[in-house]
C-alpha cells in the first residue's frame, strides 16, 4: 500500500498499461505479503505438531489403554486410570520418584551455590582470567556420553584416577550407597560450568552504582555481597535455578552409562525407569503412564518458569 | 606510607587467592579431560600401570586403530550426515518462522512461543515411546531419517528463541526503507535481513548442530547397527565392564569432542545467551 505511493514515472510509451501491470505487480506483492506469516510459521507447526503433539497425544491416549506393540495403532480398549493405579503401587515407580526428587534436589543446589562462587571468582578483575572462562565451557558442552565415558574410566576401582589420588580402592559406581553419589557429581562436574557463565553474564550486566553507594556506606564485601548485588542478581538465580531443575530432573545419559540404573536399583531415576518400561521390558502403557508423569510434573515447572521469566512481550 | 603498603600487600594477598581459586578450578573442570586425553595417548601397558604415569613418550597407536575400525568411521560419518542434515533443516524452517515471530503480530503467537518454550523443557525419554512406535508404524525406524526429523524438531525452539532475540535488536527503518521501494516481505527479509543477522544464525546453527552430535537418547532408540551414531556406538563400549579397551574407548572420545569443542569455542560468548535464550532478556 506504501508502494502504491511511490509508482515509476516518466518517459513509458505506453502509460496505461504500465500502469496496469504496475497494479498487477503491486497486487502480487500484496498477495506474497499476505501469505508471508503463514507460509514462515506453518512449517514450524507442521513438525510441532509430528514430532510433539501427535506422539505425545497418542501417549496419552495409551496411558489409559490396553495396548501392545503388535496391536493396531489406535487398537487399544479404555482401561481408565488403571495404568496409572499399577504405575503407583509400583513400589520401583515410587521409589524411582523419590530418588528423582531427591537428586535433582541436591544436584541444583549444590551447581547453584558452586556455580555462584565460580561466578564470582570469574568476575574479578584479573589478567589472564578470560582463559579460564573459555576453559570451563568445554565440560558443559562436550558430548553427555564421553563425560560420563571419562568418569567411569576415572572411577575404575582399580585403575581410575580418582582412586589413584585417593589412595583407595572405593568400588564407585558398584556400591549401592555411593552410585548414586557419583553419577550426581558428575552431572554437577559437567552443569555447574553453565550456571557460574550464567550468574556470571548477570554479574556483569549489574550497574555498579549501588556497590558503589554501599562501598561509601562503608559496608564490607561479604555485607555488599548478600545486600546489595545478590538481591540484583536474583533474576539470573532464578532462572538458573529452573532451567537446571527441569534439565536435571531428566538426567539420563550419565547415568544409564555409568552404571545403567544399578546397583540394585540405587540410581534407577525417573528417566530410566520410563526409559526400561519401554525398551526393554516393553510394558507400553505402563511407560505411556510414566512418561506423562514426568511430563506433567515438568509442565509444572514451565508454569513457574513462564511467571517468573514474564515475558510482556509475547502478550 | 605504611597504610599504602598494607593496601599493596592486601592487593597481592587477594591476587594470590584469586589464582589460587582459578587454578582448583582448572584442575576440577579440565584436568579430568586432559587425563582421558592422555590415556588415549599411552600404550596398554602404560594405562594399566598402578600408581598411574604422568611422563611419558605420547603415542598415536590408540588413533590408528580406531581410524582403520569400521564401526567407528561408519557411526562418524552417521554423525556428519545426520548433523548436517538436522542443521541445514533446522535453520530453513526455523530461521523464518522466528523472523515473523520477532516482526508480526498475528493471533496465536504468543500461544505458538510459549509453545516452543515448552517444547524445548520436555524430557526426551518421555516423548520417545510414542515417537518410536509412530516411526515404526510409517516404516521409518531404524532410519537416519527418523533421527533427522527428530532432531530438526528439538532444534526448533531452540534456534527460533535464539533467532526471535537477535531480529527483535535488527532496527525496523531498513525493512520500512525496502517496503518503500517496493520490495515484497520475503524480499526484505531475504536480501536485507538475512545478511545482517548472519552472527545470530552462526550461533543458532552451531547449538542446533550441538544438539544433534551431542544426542544419544534418539539415536540409541531410532537407528540400529548400521544407522547408529558416534554416542551411541561409544556408550556400546561402555556396556558392563569397559574392559581392556581404554586405549580405544579415549580415543574415539577425543575424536568426537574434537569438533565440538571447536565449535563452542566459536560461540562461547552467546552460548550461555543462546542456552538460557527465552528465559533472561
């Protein structure tokens, strides 16, 4: 419509039906113009939809069916809420959602209170200090199976580092009350990198006013610290907090390699037990059902992400 | 006088602290890999010698085997093929859809954003049974092509959150001046936007690309022995015992890591921007 403004003149010999071709041309580019946000965004909903809502609808769907692998896709017969019934009194189910709790528990906080001192340490202001921040991205991104490759290797008992330098013989990964243990240090090995770069981006975008202002006040660093720039930084903590809530509490690869939700069940989260009723021992709606309480008690966590991330912008 | 020099002791006391802190940290975070580098550099003997050695004369025995074994080549070159694939699908779909997230306002948008936001919050081994029997029932299991779509899909939130922040800072006057002179909405974003946000699409490209090499869950439930990829061949060794191959199993590692390091390094400003994208503005 703006173009329409702005249409050739001059020296054409024939200036009617430049015009009209003019009129057409403007009408295609209004045509294109309209079809631009469909024809961008449809793809994007088109593999949504096949990859996510169809799956996860067909889920659902068998989570309160009877249904087998050799069964016709949509086959299955309403069974309601009985998968859900032998998924609770599953005494592996409830255990496994326990552990689950508790691990993400105790992983997030301790990368949240090691994330923040690495962040501090990382923001100050010395030479060299840049090294050491493009030194810690390398755990936090390189390939889940080879960290948790590197740390069987480093926890063999009785060739691995870890027992070389402790002088010990400690069977990690294969003692029922120390597995556990190991598959979370390793997962804080690999994710507290992230939450320190995160806590560390928010430090640096701090105004430095009120430090300042409470420098003059005369308070000293640890007061300045938790009054002044750990009420600031609180947004970053936040959001810190959630992400790796929702990525831990769907830890899987470290452990499944590390010790494949043994010893006698010890590190058998969530995600393992979801991942064996499906694959292994091929109990599909009883995975169906487990699936969708993982992915319910996730939503959960989106909701409180969403309200605390508040992003005006979309409404 | 002395005030000043208890100042400069003070400084020097916080800068010796200060490394002391930064160095325990390099030997936490990095100096666990540079072992697994250096096992994968000694001989058979040397890993399995007790207590470990810490000199020795590197050898490349561990490389050449693995870089003349079938299996890992053929999970290599699975890797490369369904990276490249998932990257380059990715970005086509994702990249102009993010456009008119961050420019148009359409009914439905704000739903659609939230959406992706929560897709990409979903725990994978949830969404892998249906995913599995679905692929199954359209003959598509075992394929690299079920792992393209899979990964293409995971990829989506990821690069149009990313995409959607970095258009949104693209100042509106250049569009506005293309309109101007006649130019339709898809030539505006092809010949004026695109461009500009070049440094944005490397960053959403490489995540993308992170995500598909780095994936194990997919591929260990999509692909079989011929289809598989690089991480799922090497969590195979790590199957029960790791055995006697260390010298192998390290090797593969590094060559696999290899190239992901290289590409965080290139990203590493906006990798935790990229990461966290959607979430901290």
């Amino acid at each position: 419509m703006v173009a329409q403004q702005f249409e050739p003149t001059g020296g054409y010999v024939d200036m009617v039906g430049e015009d009209a071709m003019s009129e057409r041309r403007n009408a295609w580019i209004k045509f294109q113009d309209r079809m631009f946000v469909p024809l961008t965004t449809v793809p994007t909903i088109i593999a949504s939809l096949l990859v996510f809502g169809i799956p996860l609808t067909f889920s659902l769907l068998l989570s309160f069916q009877g249904w087998t692998i050799d069964s016709a896709l949509l086959a299955g017969r309403f069974v309601g809420l009985a998968n859900y019934e032998d998924l609770f009194t599953d005494p592996l189910f409830r255990s496994s959602l326990l552990l689950t709790i508790g691990y993400t528990l105790s992983t997030v906080t301790l990368e949240l209170l090691f994330g923040l001192g690495v962040a501090l340490l990382l923001n100050s202001r010395v030479p060299f200090v840049r090294i050491f921040r493009t030194a810690l991205i390398i755990p936090m991104m390189i390939t889940p199976i080879v960290a948790a490759l590197t740390w069987k290797l480093l926890l063999d008992p009785s060739y691995g580092l870890v027992n070389a330098i402790l002088g010990t013989r400690t069977v990690w990964l294969g003692d029922p009350n120390l597995a556990l243990i190991a598959v979370g240090i390793v997962n804080i090995w690999q994710n507290t990198p992230f939450v320190a770069i995160l806590l560390l981006a928010g430090l640096q975008s701090l105004p430095s006013e009120p430090v300042e202002a409470a420098a003059v006040d005369g308070a000293n660093s640890w007061q300045t610290f938790r009054h002044v720039t750990l009420p600031l930084l609180m947004p970053y903590v936040v959001v810190a907090v959630l992400l790796r809530t929702i990525f831990e509490f769907r830890s899987f690869e470290n452990i499944w390699v590390m010790t494949g939700g043994g010893p006698a069940n010890a590190t058998k989260l969530l995600s393992v037990y979801t991942f064996e009723a499906s694959f292994l021992s091929f109990d599909l709606t009883l995975a169906a059902a487990s699936s969708w309480v993982m992915l319910f008690i996730v939503l959960i966590f989106c909701v409180f992400f969403i309200l605390a991330t508040k992003r005006k912008e979309i409404q | 006088m002395s005030g000043f020099a208890r100042g400069k002791r003070r400084k020097f006391t916080s800068y010796v602290l200060t490394y002391a802190g930064l160095v325990s940290l390099f030997l936490v975070f990095v100096f666990p890999l540079l072992w697994i580098v250096g096992i994968s550099l000694k001989t058979r003997e040397q890993i399995f010698t007790n207590p470990p050695v810490f000199f020795w004369i590197p050898t490349f025995e561990n490389y050449v085997h693995v870089l003349t074994q079938s299996d890992f080549l053929a999970s290599f070159g699975n890797s490369l093929v369904v990276t490249t694939a998932s990257v380059t699908l990715s970005l086509l779909i994702g990249i102009p859809a993010s456009y008119t997230f961050a420019r148009f306002h359409f009914p439905g948008r704000g739903v659609a954003m939230i959406t992706l936001l929560i897709m990409r919050m979903l725990p994978p081994v949830a969404i892998l049974l249906p995913l599995f029997v679905l692929f199954k029932a359209v003959g598509l299991s075992n394929t690299r092509i079920s792992v393209i779509i899979a990964y293409t899909t995971f990829s989506l939130p990821l690069i149009v959150w990313v995409m959607k922040d970095y258009f949104a800072n693209l100042p509106k006057e250049l569009e506005e001046a293309a309109y101007i002179d006649g130019a339709s909405r898809m030539l505006a974003f092809r010949r004026i936007v695109l461009p500009l946000a070049r440094p944005g699409i490397v960053t959403a490209a490489i995540l993308s690309l992170l995500l598909a090499w780095n994936d194990f869950i997919f591929a260990a439930i999509l692909t079989n022995n011929a289809t598989r990829t690089s991480p799922v061949l090497l969590a195979s060794y790590a199957g029960g015992e790791t055995g006697t191959n260390w010298g192998a199993i390290t090797a593969s590692g590094v060559l696999v890591v290899i190239p992901v390091i290289i590409f965080s390094l290139i990203v590493q400003k906006h990798l935790v921007q990229g990461l966290s994208s959607g979430t901290v503005k």
